[in-house]
C-alpha cells in the first residue's frame, strides 16, 4: 500500500515532534540517535528499521557508527503520517 505523500506542513512536524519525543528537526530534517550495546545488536535494529521502511515505502537516511550509534533522519515535510 502506497503511503501519503502529501508534504507536512511546519505545523504538522512540530505536532510530531510532540508526539515522538526523542526525535529533534535539525536542518530541515527530523533525527533520532540510538546507542547500542554493541555493533551486532545495532545491526539488528537497522534492519528491523529496513524491513520496516520497506513495507511502509517511506526510507529514512541511516548512518551507522562504530561507536555502536545509528541515527535515523528523514525530510521533515515528507514524515510518514
């Protein structure tokens, strides 16, 4: 099923952000950072988060550190509703 893509307005992510603490716009992009045990269990969750990603069309940019921390972003305007 395809997702709406209609653009969020700024009140729209602000109301977002109040409803997923933890998350932080930044430049024009919503970011969480996670920290894990280790480099395997923070694996795990990137591809949970991909296989999640997958099955809702919507891809969030994925960084992942050595240091065990992945952080998600995606456009502000273009969070899944």
């Amino acid at each position: 099923m395809a997702r709406d893509r209609t653009k969020l307005s700024d009140t729209e992510v602000q109301a977002w952000l109040r409803k997923n603490p933890g998350w932080a716009l930044e430049g024009g992009m919503i970011r969480r950072t996670f920290a894990f045990k280790d480099f395997v269990e923070a694996m795990a969750f990137v591809n949970k988060v991909a296989e999640a990603a997958e099955a809702a069309d919507h891809h969030p940019d994925i960084d992942i550190r050595y240091s065990k921390d992945v952080a998600l972003a995606e456009r502000a305007d273009t969070v899944a509703r």
